[in-house]
C-alpha cells in the first residue's frame, strides 16, 4: 500500500469523535496518554514512531474536542405542551395522495427546523402561524429499528410539530434567503411535471435534487430490491457526476486543471445548496471538494491520504454523523472504491469492452463489496442483482442528469428525457422480476460486519497480488460470516413480542424451534369502503420488524377480528412470505385491508379456517393455543358486535400462560366467565387497546395475571386506555405495561421481561 500517512490520525479522529458521542472520551484520552509517554520513554527524539504516536494523540484531542463543541446538535428532547408558533416554510411541500395531508419542513422561531404535517396546501416561502405540538422524533420503540431521531437530526430537523393546525398565513418574503432553495425546487418541480408524467417525474426530480415524493410502492421496492434506490436520492453518485461532467468541460475548453477545479468545486456546492443542503449532499460535496483538490494538486483522486482528509473534513464539520449508518455507507463505498476498483479493472482487462465499461464495471463491483452488508443491516434488503442493476443504470444516470437539466431550459427534449427514464425503470422492474430478487436477511450483528470488512481487506491484497481465486474465496468467505448468523437458529426459549404498533395490536410468538405465530398484524383503524392507510402502517412496522429478525416463514397467521388496526399488515405478509395458515373470526367486514388479506390468502393458496371455542392449535415443540372464544351464535347487539366476537384464546408452554383478548369488551368477558373456563393467565393481552368496556373487575379477579400489557398508540382520540381499566388490575396485583409508554414488551419465558423503553410496570 502506498504511504498515507493522514489514515491513522483519521481513523483516530473518528474513534474520539464516536467516543465523546457515547461517554468514553476520558477512557480513550488516558489510554492515549499513556501511549504518548510510553513511546516518549522508549523512542528516540526525532523518530518517526515517536512522531506518528504525537500525531495520534493530537489527532484524538481534536476528535474529541470538537464533537465535545459541535457533535451534540439542538434536538428535542422532551414533548412540549400544544402551544402557537411562528414559522415559515423553508422546505419542500409533499402531498399525500391517500390522505390529503402536506407535509413539509418549517423554522419556527426559537426552536429550529421542524417536520410538520397539515391539511393546507403550503408553499415554500410562507410565513405562517400555527397550532400544535412539539415533540421530539422517536428513539427505537420496536426491536432493530434504526433511530429516527439520529435520522431526523443527520437531515438537520430538531424536532416534529404533531397535531398542527394552521391559524395564519402570508405571502413568501423575496428576501428570506432560508426558502430560496425550495423555491427554486417548487418552481422545477412544477416545469417537470408539465412536460413529463408520472412516475418519470417523481424518477427524475429524485435523481435531479433528492425529492422524497410519492412514487407507487412497487417501483419503489423495485429500486429497493435491485440495489438502485440511491439513484432517487442526491448524494455521491450524483455530486459526483455533475463535477465529473463539469471538470471534464472546463478542460476541454482549455482551462487549467486548477482553475477548472476551483470552478468545479463552486458549482459543487451550489448544487448541494439546489438540492438542499441535506447531510448525505452536503458530505459528499465536502468529500468531492477534497478529490477536486487532490486533482488540483495533481494527485491521486482516490487514495487512501484523499480518503483520509475527506473524512477528517466532513468528521470536523458535522461530527454528531459521524457513527450515522449513512457515514459509514459512504466512506465504506469510497474505501472499496480505493481497494477493489484498480485490481477488479486489471482483471477485467481480458474481455472484449471498451476501457470505460470495463471501468464502470469495476466501479460497479466495489461499491457493492463495499456497502451490502451495511445495506442489508440498514434496510434488511439483500440484493443479489445489484451489480447487474447498477452496471445498466448507473451508466444511465449522467445522461439523465443532464436531459433533466436539458428539460428545464428546453421542454421540447422531454419525449427523449421521458423514454430514458422509462428504460431506466423498465430495467429496474424486469430485473426486480428476477427469481430470488426480492430476497431478505435478518440485521447482522456489529462483529459480522467488522469480521467481513477485515476478510475484505485481506481479499483487496490478495486481489492485488494476482491471486484472484484466493481473493474469491475470501470474499465469499466473509459474505458467509455476514449471512449465516441470520440463517442458522439454535433452539431458545419461548419468545414473545408485542409489537409497539401504535393504536393497533401485533404479537410475534417464537417458539423454542422457531415456529412462528403472528397475532394481529398492526394496521390502522379503517371505514368500510374508505381508502386506508392501514397496510402501509402496518407493514411499515410488522413486516420490517420480521425481516430483521430473520422470519422468512408465518406458520399460523390469526386475525382476531377483521378490523384495520389488527389486519393491516395481513396482506403485505402474506405477500411476502410464506404463510402455512390464517385462524380467522369469520366475521362479515367490509374494510380494505380485511378484504386484501382475504384476496392475497385465497391467491396464495393459504387455508383460511374459522377459529371457534374448543378448537386447539400445537406446535412440535410444547407451545399450545386453545380458543376460547368466540362461540357460535355470536354475540348480537353488544353495541359493538365486530369487537366483542374477536377470536380470544389461551397460549400454553410449560406452566406458562398468556391470555390474548384481542378487542373483546364486557359481553365477551361475561361469556367466558359464564363458560366456567380457567382463565388464570400469567400474562393477559388487555381487550380492546385498555377501554372502559372492557376488564371488569371480576373478569380481571379471574386471570389474576402478573402483567396486564395494554397495546395502546400515544395521543390517541379514543382515551384508552381508561384510568378505570388501569385501575381495575392495579387492585387485583397486576403490574400494567403500556406499549405507548413502554415501546415493544418482549416476554422470554424463564426470563425477566424486556421493554424497548426503560419502563417498568405502571
């Protein structure tokens, strides 16, 4: 390896920085200090090891200093009580075809960059008044979810205004330079759309400046599950692009490699302004200023002392992303671009391409090396195809630019910019298509990765020494080290999550062999006949919580009554994962999702059977579910007949028990009582999310539980749970867990019970 001499005061830098983040500072400075003093005793002055250890130790006081000074941006940390703000809209306006909402960003006086939802149409640049909420963004409430919080604050958002409600408004100020750059994103948005229709609009304006717009969720998991879904967000690949384009112009046109830099260099960085100033725009502009410089200088772009300086930069300017997961992807990609990209083109230098495919090719392959498994970890999503997606798209994405560029000033070039775009998607689709395309892989754990980007490096120098099957075997070596941990189980014990669904309920149950029972699906409470958002929430949060928990199979799927908020994710399920069985009430429902649920059930071939009392359910390892409810005739005139004829049934495994109500109320609950049943329970799934009709105090008498556990959404309309419910158990010895308060309750039996949140019972 050549010298570069920036890496390991770099590498240093990053671990201070990340250190400071988590505490450990004052550990990584006193372990560095005494490195400092030992190599002063044992190296001679003047030497060059004394010299690096000096460097390290500068390298790390910096690090921790300046993320001690500016790594802990403002945010939110507690909720604030409903209040009227000034704020004016300094960000993009994206409406919600579903529900009609807007959803933008605003800065409100004193607090900072918001994300706020309303029922107005808004315009960037208007000065407004509202009424609402301010809280801030969620740390993880289920098991393996990435922070929103780390997120919202990468993009530079302090906190979200919930409940807003507009008062007043007024005309945008010309001169209020933070909206100028939505401006100019509206007023392009708007000129794409005239000339080129949906969904290459939304393509192109992604590629063109990152707007996080509404394209149709199966061209999005399209672009998800070919690895390509970085061409709709303005980063690297972009920025990298257009200086590309830019420098090479300049040149052409006879300006010298400094100036033609410099010029590069400034039109980088009004176009991650345009774009709007996101961090991903923002590091990579700083990570390409300092490649445009290293040109400037007459050096090598890609190296390891660019790499490094690069990092540095963006590490002392925005120090709080530093252990960010799009951090890491970004440095990953550009560390396997220096490793791989040389070595894999010489290799490619037999085949009959032309010089540039073969270099296309090679960068193609060692970004992938580079960042699939920090991709599968992020979004669970393995992509088996992406080389191949990447290698016919990317190529595509420069002339794209430049057409969307072209369309802006000349719309008479849209027919040709549209049919780029169509080519793009249609390669997208059709490889999606591929069998095993849309595959999986649970999130593997921190030492995976780490192990597998040491046998990467290992692979890079054996690649480069010309022992290219040595290199291969590494290489799949270390894919298996990142894969197997997802894909071999070892029996465990009986494993119990409830999902924090918001106001919705899901319970994932593992048994010791790993059969898997879902109960409930999570979703949103629907109309009959109305249009929903109850899949997409549901999936959003069950189905992305089974894929990074490595479930590739539902053996017994139960829906204990066909409304939204307990059968939203059904369907996308079902869709995307084998099913065995769905126990289901049988009741007559109109709503959207229990209608896909039951279409996607009938496709699939999956036996729909009505669960009744007296009906039992086992599994080949212990675990047992008994229906206990409901009976034939159902029960009529309840006052709310679809809930109280919910499917409630007793889970057994050794001298465990947890009772599941679903949303069964007083006229279920008088039933099983009058049944004469053991209704003793360890654990009880509360009726109907903690209502006031439900968990009479001699229905609670009788389960007598330990934890009663309310599945409950924050804010919720319906004032559940009901401080008379709460009550109730509190007085018969239960402790309450909610899952508003507490996030997911995982219940491992023969272990204390766990709670996403720091919650104990209430």
């Amino acid at each position: 390896m050549r010298r570069a001499p920036l890496l390991v005061p770099a590498v240093t830098a990053l671990l201070a920085i990340c250190a400071e983040q988590h505490g450990w500072a004052v550990a990584l400075c006193s372990v560095l200090g005494l490195a400092c003093t030992a190599a002063y005793r044992f190296y001679r002055p003047g030497s060059r090891a004394r010299a690096n250890v000096v460097a390290v130790a500068l390298a790390c006081a910096m690090g921790a200093g300046i993320s001690a000074l500016r790594g802990h941006p403002p945010t939110l940390r507690d909720e604030r009580p409903t209040a009227r703000y000034s704020a004016t809209v300094t960000g993009d306006v994206r409406e919600e075809e579903d529900s009609g909402l807007s959803s933008t960003a605003l800065d409100i006086e004193g607090v900072g960059a918001v994300r706020a939802t309303l029922r107005d149409r808004l315009v960037p640049g208007e000065r407004i008044v509202v009424r609402g909420r301010l809280e801030p963004f969620d740390e993880p409430r289920n098991p393996g979810e990435p922070s929103m919080r780390e997120i919202e604050r990468d993009d530079g958002f302090a906190g979200r205004l919930a409940s807003a409600h507009l008062l007043s408004r007024a005309p945008p100020d010309p001169h209020d330079v933070r909206a100028w750059a939505a401006r100019l994103r509206a007023a392009a948005s708007h000129r794409i759309r005239e000339s080129i229709p949906e969904p290459s609009a939304t393509i192109l304006a992604g590629a063109l400046w990152g707007e996080r717009g509404t394209l149709p969720d199966e061209i999005h998991d399209a672009f998800q599950a070919t690895g390509t879904v970085h061409v709709l967000v303005t980063a690297g690949l972009h920025l990298g692009i257009v200086a590309g384009l830019v420098a090479f112009l300049l040149s052409w046109l006879g300006l010298h490699r400094v100036a033609a830099c410099s010029i590069a260099l400034v039109l980088i960085v009004a176009y991650a302004w345009f774009t709007g100033a996101h961090l991903p725009s923002e590091r990579a502009a700083a990570m390409i200023g300092v490649a445009l410089l290293a040109r400037a200088c007459g050096a090598r772009v890609t190296s390891w002392n660019a790499l490094a300086l690069a990092a540095l930069v963006v590490a002392f300017l925005w120090p709080a992303a530093v252990d960010s997961a799009s951090f890491a992807l970004s440095f990953s990609c550009v560390a396997a671009i220096v490793l791989f990209a040389e070595p894999i083109a010489h290799q490619l230098a037999r085949l009959p391409f032309d010089e540039r495919v073969r270099e296309a090719l090679a960068l193609t392959c060692a970004t992938q090396i580079g960042t699939w498994p920090l991709t599968a970890a992020v979004f669970s999503t393995l992509a088996p195809f992406a080389i191949l997606a990447n290698a016919l798209v990317v190529p595509l994405v420069a002339v794209i630019l430049i057409g969307g560029i072209a369309t802006l000033m000349l719309p008479v070039v849209a027919p040709l910019e549209t049919l780029l775009l169509l080519t793009v998607e249609a390669i997208v689709r059709t490889i999606a298509t591929f069998p095993g395309a849309r595959a999986t892989l649970a999130t593997p754990p921190l030492a995976a990765i780490a192990g597998y980007d040491v046998m990467a490096i290992g692979a890079a120098y054996a690649l480069r020494s010309g022992r290219t099957a040595l290199a291969a075997g590494v290489l799949a070596s270390a894919c298996a080290v990142v894969a197997l941990p997802s894909l071999v189980h070892f029996p465990h014990a009986l494993e119990i999550t409830h999902l924090d669904v918001g106001q919705a309920d899901a319970a994932v149950i593992r048994t010791p062999h790993d059969h898997v029972i879902l109960i409930d699906t999570g979703g949103e409470l629907e109309r009959p006949g109305a249009t929903s958002n109850a899949e997409r929430a549901g999936a959003r949060i069950v189905l992305g919580y089974l894929r990074r928990m490595g479930i590739y199979r539902i053996d017994l799927m139960l829906l204990t009554h066909p409304h939204g908020d307990h059968v939203g994710a059904a369907r996308p399920i079902i869709d995307a994962m084998p099913v065995g069985m769905i126990f289901d009430s049988g009741q007559l429902y109109a709503g959207r999702a229990y209608r896909d649920a039951m279409a996607a059930a009938q496709a699939h071939g999956i036996p729909v059977v009505l669960a009744r009392r007296g009906m039992r359910w086992t599994s080949t390892d212990g675990v047992a579910l008994d229906i206990i409810a409901p009976s034939t005739p159902f029960l009529a005139e309840t006052g709310d007949d679809v809930n109280e004829n919910s499917i409630v049934l007793m889970l057994h495994y050794l001298s465990f028990r947890e009772l599941f109500m679903g949303d069964a109320g007083e006229a279920s609950e008088a039933g099983l009582l009058a049944d004469g049943d053991d209704l003793h329970a360890d654990v009880v799934k509360v009726g109907h999310h903690g209502s006031r009709y439900a968990s009479t105090p001699r229905f609670a008498a009788a389960v007598h539980p330990r934890i009663a556990l309310i599945s409950v959404g924050r804010h919720n309309t319906f004032g559940h749970p009901a401080m008379t419910t709460i009550e109730t158990w509190h007085q018969i010895g239960a402790g309450v867990l909610r899952t508003d308060r507490c996030g997911a309750v995982s219940l491992i039996v023969g272990s204390p019970t766990t709670t996403m949140l720091r919650c104990t019972s209430l």
